[in-house]
C-alpha cells in the first residue's frame, strides 16, 4: 500500500510543480531577453541527452566508423536538414543504427 501512496504523492508534486509555472508564467512580466533565451533551451536539454549517446557509446570518446550510433546520428541529421520532417528523420536514424549494426 505504501507504494501507491508514493506513487499518488510523486504525482501530485510533479503536478503541482509544472501547474505553478503554467499558472504563473501569465501573472508575471518576463523580460523580452529571457523569453527568447527560453526558446533555446529544448534544443540544448535534447543535445545534453543525446550528444553522450552519439559520442560516448562505450563509456569513453569515440569517433571511429566503428561507432555505428555517430553513423546513424549523422545520417539523421542530414536527413533532419534537408527534410525538416520529425518522423522521417526518427526513422531513418533507427534504419541506419540497425543497418549500421547488422554490416
């Protein structure tokens, strides 16, 4: 039972912690500066989590053609460049991760 009253608990907080901000961001001014400096932080949290992935893959620096997820991720950044489609560069990043691994 205590398990679901952690899980209530844990859900609750997250909750109320991301209505705070929803709920505030309308109540206060922000600064034009800090607005667009906000833009940016989805795209460097998404690099933070995935550049390791790409660069790390056994726990130390790797740019050898043997490291097949810096392959994939090169060919879905290309294919994220030139087709700016969210799903297609998805699908062709796992395409060539599994190519890359099977050759």
């Amino acid at each position: 039972m205590n398990i679901w009253w952690i899980m209530l608990l844990g859900g609750a907080i997250t909750f109320g912690m991301r209505f705070s901000f929803i709920y505030l961001f309308g109540k206060f001014h922000i600064p034009e500066t800090l607005r667009r400096a906000l833009r940016y932080v989805p795209p460097a949290v998404l690099s933070a989590i995935i550049a390791p992935e790409l660069l790390y893959p056994a726990g130390q620096l790797d740019f050898s053609l043997g490291n097949t997820r810096l392959l994939a991720g090169l060919v879905a950044t290309a294919v994220a460049w030139f087709s700016k489609n969210t799903l297609l560069t998805i699908l062709a990043g796992m395409v060539a991760l599994f190519l890359f691994q099977v050759l």
